[in-house]
C-alpha cells in the first residue's frame, strides 16, 4: 500500500479517506474493498462495516453490530465480518442466478 500511495504522490501516512482507499483498490486492480466504523453509545460500543465497489462506489453490503463492553468489540466485529460476506454471497447468488448459464460469472469461494 505505501508503495502505491508513493506512486499516487502521497506520503505513506496518508489518512484513508473513502477516496484514496477507492483509488487504491483500483490501482490495486481489485473489485471492491472493506471499511469499516467504530462509535461509543452510552456503554455499548456499536460496529458498522461495508463492502464497496472499487469502480462505481456502489455498496455492496453492509452490517451493524453492537458490543456491549470494549472487551466484546473483536467477537462483535467478527460476527460483523461473518455476516457481511453471507450477505455478499447471497447478493451475488442472486445475481448469478438471474444470468443464463452460459455468461454466468463464477465466484470464487464456489470454485473448490
């Protein structure tokens, strides 16, 4: 990543705003990327993720989790993470589905 953002003429320091990291991942050649917030309510801290299309900015999906203590944050951002790519996958299922058989693009965690 630093290398990309030398190449970019930011200093590796760089904040990663949603417009860097969209650049990012297209210099990165990938399809999208994952972002992600943290936020204290009252006691409970509440997690959100995303999954962004790299070329159009599109959501792809998104979940929100709560934690009731810090000590809670990690497991609720993997129950976060966990239920993100469930819902990508079925989106993507949806939209494989819709597709005749013979342009129908394959995903890669289906490919084993």
């Amino acid at each position: 990543m630093n290398q990309t953002l030398k190449q970019m003429t930011r200093p590796p320091n760089t904040p990663l705003t949603r417009d860097i990291v969209q650049e990012l991942c297209l210099r990165a050649g990938s399809k999208a990327y994952v972002a992600g917030a943290i936020g204290a309510l009252g006691s409970e801290y509440v997690l959100g993720v995303k999954a962004v299309n790299c070329q159009s900015g599109d959501l792809l999906a998104q979940e929100q989790v709560t934690a009731a203590k810090k000590e809670a944050v990690l497991e609720a951002l993997g129950t976060a993470a966990t239920r993100l790519v469930a819902r990508w996958v079925n989106r993507w299922q949806v939209f494989s589905d819709s597709m005749s058989p013979s342009i129908r693009p394959r995903h890669p965690l289906w490919m084993r």
